[in-house]
C-alpha cells in the first residue's frame, strides 16, 4: 500500500499538492482558454467564453472535490475509499476526452459516437502514433499509473473540525446561476459534457405506435420527361473540402487555386449545403438521395452503427446496373471504419476498394492507413482507361482529413493538407481533360461535409450561423452541362436525383428536392449537425430554423415561420422521414431473424 506520512518533508508535501492541484486543474485551463479563443473571434469580447466554461463546467469539479474530499475520511473502508476516487478519476478522465474531442473535431464527447466508434478508436490511434502491441500495452500501463496510485495512496486524513473546504466546495455549484447557454449560436461548446449529453438524449426518444399511425405526410414533386443520355459518371467527393477554404466560393481564404480555376471554366454551385456533418452523412445523401436522417438512436453496437438504416437502397450503382452501368467506389481510407466497405457494397458497387487494395503497397501510409490522394487519382485513371461501356466511378479522398498533414512536404497544419489536396485535384482534371473524359463523361466534385474545426468568424458573417456549418462546394462538368456560375440554394441529395434523372430521362423537383441541370432548387433544405446533435437545421427562402428531434414531441426550436401550416409541413417532413429509417431497420432486423 502507498503510504504518504504527514512526516514527509514540507518542501515534497508541498511539491506533491501543487502537482495534484495542477493536474486536476489542466483541462478546467485548456478547455476555457480554447472556448475563449473560440468565442472571441465571433464576439470580440474576452474572457467571456473562460467565464462560461467555468460556470458550467463547476459542477463538475464539484463532484469530482466532493468525492475526492470524502476519501480522505479516516472513518471510511478501504473499499469505499477506492469506489469514491475511481468515480472522481472517471469524471476527470471524460472531462478529459470531451476536451480533446472538441478541440479535435468541433463537437463535444457524445454516447452515441462513444459506442459507435470504440471499436475503431484504438486502431486509429495505432495508426497516428505508430503504436506497436507493445508500445500500446506501455501506453496501457503508463495510463493505469495514476489511478492506481490514487486509489491506493494514503493520504493525511482530513480534519473533520475545519468546515471551510467543504462549504467552499460545495458552494462551487452556485457558478451555474451564471451560465448563459442560449444567447450563442454555438452555446454547445459552453456546456459541459454531462449536460450537453442529456441535452441530446431527446435525439432518442422513439415514436410511439399512435403518433406513428397517425402521421400523414405525401411529398409531392413536379416531373417531365426528357431524352435519356449515358455520360460516363465521376463522383468525387473530397474530405472536409469546405467553402471557406476556396476563395471563389467564399471570399475568405485561398486555399484552392485549382478548384477556384476549374470552377471558373464550369458550372459552380455557390450556395451549395452538405445535408449532414460527417462522412457517412455526405455518402448516403450523393448516393441514395435520401436525407441522411436516422431513426432515433438505440445507443447500441447495431443502432449506433455508421449507416445504420440506410442498407440496401436504390442506391445510384443499383438504380443503373439494368442501364448497362458498370459502379465502383473508390478510396485509399480503410473500408473497415464506419463499415464503409459492406455499405458500399450492399449499394450495389460492382467493385470496392480500399487502402488494402495491392497498388497502394508502395505508398506511404497515413492516417486511416490510407494513401495519399495522389495515389487514388492515379488509380482512379487507370479504372477511366479500363472501362468499355458507361460508368460510374465514386471517389473518395482522405489526406485533407484531420489530423492534417501535407503527405509531401509533411507540414502539419489545415492549409498545407488543403493545398495538397487542391494540388492533386487540379492534376487528376488536366488529366481526365487530356484523355477525353469529358466528351462524353459528367464530372461532379462536391465536399462531404464542413470541415471538423470551429467556424470561422467570417463564416458566420458571410453565411449565417447556422448555415456555415454546412456550405461545401459542388462543380459539374462534362458534356451538356453549360459553364457558369449557379448562386440559388442547392443540396447534396440534388445531386443523386440530378443524376438519375439525367440518365432515366425523367427530371424531377419539389420543395425539398431541386434539380442542378435544370436550374431548379429546392425550397427548404434540411442539415443534420453536428454540434447539437438533437438538432436539424432547416434553411429556406426567408430564414434560417431549428427543429429539436424528440420523438412524438419534435418541434420548432426558437422561432417559426408566420405560417403555422408551414411549420407543421416542416415536423412532418422530418418524423416521416425519421420513421420510414426505423421501420426499414425494423423489417431488416427482422428478415435476419427469420
């Protein structure tokens, strides 16, 4: 047993408190100074995001003093002395991950991603760091040395007739009063990770049997036939491509001189909106042309699983194989994560690829054990000389995914991944330009989300708060489609029914589907986010909304339209949807049981 005497020299008495005082007090710091940095670039006042950290982040350190104080009751068993410091050290430990997760990826620790992603997390940590089986049992080790220490140290029991610690901790709750969590539209990053989980959990929330029974919700769309062609398809979707990053498409950095000059010379999209926050989001809404939606979590391995819900589609690959289409998808990125491989697969690709894939063994690997794009782009032109009928290749790129990192030069900062990536899109266009390709053949380049990093300020001046997360930018190009520049709102599941239509001869469009080629967009455009997770962002002609997905009780958060038949257009919109995901789950689960 670890024993820590009274008797002990002043000098490491003191030297050992600090410590301890420093530790616990580390990420309450670097979470307030992020936030405030965060929070000042939108607001221009400083200290005010440090001061709501610490007003709503003192519960926390409340729990996590109180528990830590009791331990130090000599009246206590050993046992109980231990359950107490282990839940202290628990909390500690989440405040920890949900730090590093919001400076990682502009969200908070959330239940759901926890259960979806665990799997996955250890191998990808392997692959940033290098970790052998024994550097991650180190690591392991390294790891378990605090809280063993902590849990089994003895420490100088506490003086029960000094009052003061305990009413100074327990007065630590009172900072809530001063919590402003709704004057910001980024308030999310305020919360501390408990509340912003209890939040959310409304996300969960089932449809019961009679509110099911009793919606009614038809969508109408407007049709014409038109002459079918078959143009040889590329989809391109480029990781986290954003349109901040683009001058052309922005005004706010110049990241992309060669996605600037290609849309220049093609049509471009510049009120463009990925319809979710995340790779997968981006996938099922170019490919299925379905809102990327799903049906209210379970927070288990099956209902948290990437695409869950959204297998066995008409997916684009499925919707032309009887025209004569050969579909692969694409990527250097391991097929594994997010089930990316048996989703696209079960899409209706002929062909699959991934980082495994045998040209790519040459290669240097980098996070996701994925190739840098350069080597996707020259694979993917091996495929355009490989094809003998119509086709359509899906492409996904991964080097501008965080963490970033130029694979050339090896400089790690978003501008240098962004550049690379914009240096070998360029390349791979000159190339399919001098083959032919575009003779007969319809590029789309199109980004699958926002970037995962906090907006810019400029951003939320130049589109909106609430739209910014969401603007990416789309380029067509190819036969029949004229140059130009396309400012009305459009989305990505415009781009799987633009398509589709283009091919079968049969255009359609409504209020919650447009269409790119005939210069039809939609009226509202919902965007699933990713920071408030119980949250969709609807955009539509005169303003922006929220809606709060709560099962029967799903709503308009804030304000609504004047209409209120509009409103309610809107709540269906989103329960139908939402229910049609969980009964098509409900009748998969149930053709796997039989």
């Amino acid at each position: 047993m670890v024993s820590i005497s009274p008797s002990q020299t002043p000098l490491k008495a003191k030297m050992l408190k600090l410590l301890g005082w420093l530790l616990l007090a580390a990420p309450l710091a670097l979470k307030g100074l992020y936030v405030d940095r965060f929070i000042y670039d939108y607001t221009g006042t400083r200290w005010l995001g440090l001061g709501q950290v610490i007003a709503n982040d003192a519960v926390l350190f409340f729990a996590i003093l109180l528990l830590g104080y009791v331990s130090l009751s000599p009246r206590l068993p050993r046992p109980a002395v231990a359950l107490l410091r282990l839940t202290a050290l628990a909390i500690w430990a989440v405040y920890w991950i949900d730090y590093a997760i919001i400076v990682n990826f502009n969200t908070h620790l959330a239940l759901g991603d926890a259960i979806k992603y665990t799997d996955y997390s250890l191998k990808y940590i392997r692959q940033i760091y290098g970790l052998s089986d024994a550097g991650l049992a180190l690591l392991g080790a390294a790891l378990a040395i605090l809280p063993a220490y902590w849990v089994l140290a003895r420490f100088p029991a506490v003086a029960t007739r000094r009052k003061w610690p305990l009413a100074l901790i327990c007065s630590l709750p009172l900072a809530t009063a001063f919590a402003e969590n709704e004057r910001y539209a980024h308030a999310w990053i305020y919360k501390n990770v408990i509340d912003y989980n209890l939040t959310i959990l409304s996300e969960a929330s089932p449809y019961s049997p009679a509110f099911r029974h009793a919606l009614r919700y038809r969508e109408t769309l407007s049709c014409q036939t038109a002459v079918p062609v078959a143009p040889n398809v590329i989809v391109l979707m480029v990781e986290s491509l954003s349109a901040y990053q683009s001058r052309f498409f922005s005004g706010i950095e110049d990241w992309t001189p060669n996605l600037d000059a290609i849309a220049a010379e093609q049509r471009a999209y510049t009120q463009f909106y990925a319809n979710g926050f995340i790779t997968e989001d981006g996938e099922i809404a170019l490919l299925t042309g379905i809102l990327p939606l799903y049906p209210p979590s379970s927070y288990s391995d099956d209902g948290g699983t990437s695409f869950h819900s959204f297998y066995d589609l008409p997916a684009l690959p499925r919707v032309l194989k009887p025209l004569g289409y050969r579909s692969e998808f694409l990527t250097t990125a391991d097929l594994e994560f997010g089930n990316t491989g048996d989703w696209a697969r079960r899409a209706g690709f002929d062909g699959v690829e991934g980082h495994d894939h045998p040209e790519y063994d040459r290669w240097e690997r980098f996070h996701f054990q994925a190739a840098p794009d350069e080597a996707l782009y020259r694979r993917l032109m091996d495929r355009v000389a490989a094809q003998r009928g119509p086709y359509l290749l899906f492409a996904k790129t991964v080097s501008s995914h965080h963490p970033y990192i130029n694979p050339e030069t090896k400089e790690k900062s978003e501008s240098a991944a962004i550049r690379y990536t914009d240096q070998q899109l360029g390349r791979f266009y000159r190339q399919l330009r001098a083959s032919g390709f575009f003779d007969n053949g319809v590029l789309v380049i199109v980004g699958d989300h926002h970037s995962m990093t906090p907006l810019k300020k400029a951003e939320g001046e130049r589109f909106g708060p609430f739209k910014a997360s969401a603007r990416v930018p789309l380029v067509l190009a190819g036969r029949g489609i004229p140059p130009g520049v396309e400012a009305r709102p459009f989305q990505q599941i415009d781009v799987y029914h633009s398509l589709r239509g283009l091919i079968e001869g049969r255009q359609c469009h409504g209020d919650w589907i447009g269409d790119l080629l005939a210069g039809a967009p939609p009226r509202f455009i919902l965007h699933r986010r990713g920071d408030n997770r119980d949250m969709v962002s609807l955009f539509s002609e005169d303003a922006d909304y929220l809606i709060k997905l709560d099962g029967d009780a799903t709503r308009l958060a804030g304000k609504a339209p004047a209409d209120p038949n509009l409103a309610r257009e809107w709540l269906d919109k989103v329960n139908s949807a939402r229910i049609a995901r969980a009964d098509w789950a409900a009748r998969q689960s149930a053709e796997r049981s039989n």
